[in-house]
C-alpha cells in the first residue's frame, strides 16, 4: 500500500465527519425536533432488547441474570411440545384474518366518505365522533359489550325475550367470540384509523379531480381512477405494517372477554404468555413466546415487502 493511500483514509474520514458536522449544525432545529422521538426509542425499544437473552436462560428474579443457567432453546422446545401450541397459533392467525379482512379496509372505507363531505363543519363533527371510541379504555368497551350481550341484562337479549324468543349466550358461546373481537375492534379504531387516510387524500393535486369533472366523471369515477390510487402507496404500507403484528392480539382485550367457556377459542400467545411469565413466575417463558411473536412478525413483514416490490410497488423499504 502506498503512502498516498494510507494518508487519503484518514483524510476521508474526517472529511466525513465534517460533512455530517456541518449537515446537523445546519439543520439543527430539525434533530432537536426529532430528539424525543430519537429517545423514546432508544430508551424503550433498543435497550430493553437485551431482555431478549432471557428465553435463553433459566431465569429467577430472585438470583437476577448473573445467577441464571444457560439454557439453550430449551424454552422454544417447550413451548413447540406444548400441547396448546397449534390452538394458540389457530386462535391468533383467525383474529387476526378476521380483523385484516373486516378491520382493515373499514377505515379507508369511511376515510373516502369523510372525503366527499363539503360541509366543513358537518366533516369535523362527523371525524370527532368516530375518533371518539379510539380514546375509551378496553374496560370501558367491554364494560359497554356486557352490556349490550350479557345473557342476564343484555339488551339485545332482554329485547328477545320480551319478544319470546329464546336467549342466546353471546359471551359465553365460542362460536361468537371471535366476531365479538372484531367488532368491539372495528367500533374502537376504525375512525381512528381514518387519519393516515385523509391526510394522504388531503395531498391529492385538486387540479385532477377538476379535470375529471370537466370530462363528465362521476363521484365514484373519481374516487375509483383518481383517490384509490393516489392513496394505494399508503394502503401498501400500512398492509405491510399490519401483516408484522399478525402474532399479536389485543391482550387487555382478551383477557377482559376471557371466561372457561371460551377458552378453546380464546386462548392466544399473549394470554399464554401472561399465564406463565407473571402468573406462574416463569419469565424466561414469556420473553420466549415474545421473542416468538416477533420472529413471525419479522418474517411476514420481510416476505409482504419481497411480495410487493415482486408486484412493481414501493415497499416499505
């Protein structure tokens, strides 16, 4: 190696540091604006990652990490052998499907009708009330959904029987419990997901719409040739980001809905890890089946991006 090469590796990289020097003093307001966000994840996304090393130890809080025994996988073995395993697995994917094929195109549906509202104050009253359901606690939603179902004081049943008919146990029939989960989700966050729609409709060229109208194009014709594709692009992403917590089900949720009788339908990773890792004190068992969850998120993000670039869309990266 010459000397001019060896000196020009030194220059580079204070030439480097140089340029990302000048680059934040020039847009220094913007890092300061983006600093909290930079500490939120710092603080509690990467360094609570190295928790992950539980599921490989046999852990006790009582002797803490530096007194655990090395493991192995033998948690992931566990909790492969489990004989409720596949029940967990078939009642996560099923929430989840249902909620991605009735959850999922909900708030574009109704971010297209909010969209079409000239009034501007008959549109902001309209948005307020369904971002309203969003900021209830699931206590307060199951609350509401026993009251509605309850089999004792229901309306729904009270309604049926002063009608002779015959009672039915909504809550405690299995057949029901998947369904009630997808729409206590729908009531809840549908129009709180609307805001990332909008916003992308909000920046569509208005110019295009004036067109359309000039060559005789109908409302629906403009949102099926002009609206639905401009906003494709965020629908992709936001499909893909919802492909990645296919493994995760609303735990408060559940376990609010849970009775024995539903057990065979309700039973999810988060209930089983809850279970185990707090209940029965087995934490290195609930980092496992976190560790587990993230895995299968990590591999239906990666496989959901290939697939759309595959299509000629723009990923997520």
């Amino acid at each position: 190696m010459t000397q001019s090469n060896v000196l020009s590796k030194p220059s580079k990289s204070v030439a480097a540091r140089s340029r990302l020097w000048n680059s934040i003093l020039q847009y220094k307001y913007m890092y300061l604006l983006a600093l909290p966000g930079i500490l939120y994840f710092l603080l509690f996304k990467f360094v609570p990652m190295w928790g992950l090393l539980l599921a490989f130890f046999e852990y006790n809080p009582y002797t803490g990490f530096a007194g655990a025994e090395w493991v192995g996988i033998k948690h992931f073995k566990e909790l492969f052998a489990d004989e409720n395993f596949y029940l967990m697995l078939r009642n996560t994917f099923a929430i989840n499907i249902f909620g991605l094929i009735l959850m999922f195109p909900l708030p574009i549906f109704l971010s297209l009708m909010l969209n079409e509202v000239r009034s501007e104050v008959f549109k902001k009253i309209n948005q307020s009330i369904v971002y309203l359901p969003h900021f209830l606690s699931w206590v307060v939603v199951v609350s509401m959904t026993f009251f509605i179902f309850s089999s004792e004081i229901g309306i729904i049943n009270k309604l049926l029987s002063d009608a002779g008919y015959e009672r039915i146990l909504f809550l405690s029939n299995p057949n029901y419990f998947w369904g009630l989960i997808t729409f206590q989700n729908m009531w809840k966050e549908a129009g709180w997901g609307t805001i990332i729609f909008l916003a992308a409709m909000a920046g569509v060229d208005p110019q295009r719409y004036e067109a359309a109208v000039v060559d005789g194009a109908s409302r629906f014709r403009q949102i099926w040739h002009i609206t639905l594709p401009a906003i494709r692009p965020t629908i992709i992403i936001l499909l893909i980001l919802r492909l990645g917590h296919m493994a995760d089900v609303g735990f408060e949720q559940v376990l609010l809905m849970l009775n024995p009788l539903v057990m065979s339908v309700a039973e999810v990773f988060d209930t089983y890890a809850y279970t185990h890792g707090i209940l029965k004190g087995q934490i290195s068992v609930g980092v496992t089946v976190g560790m587990f969850k993230g895995l299968v998120g990590l591999v239906l993000v990666l496989a959901s991006n290939y697939t759309v670039k595959k299509m000629g869309q723009d990923g997520i990266y």
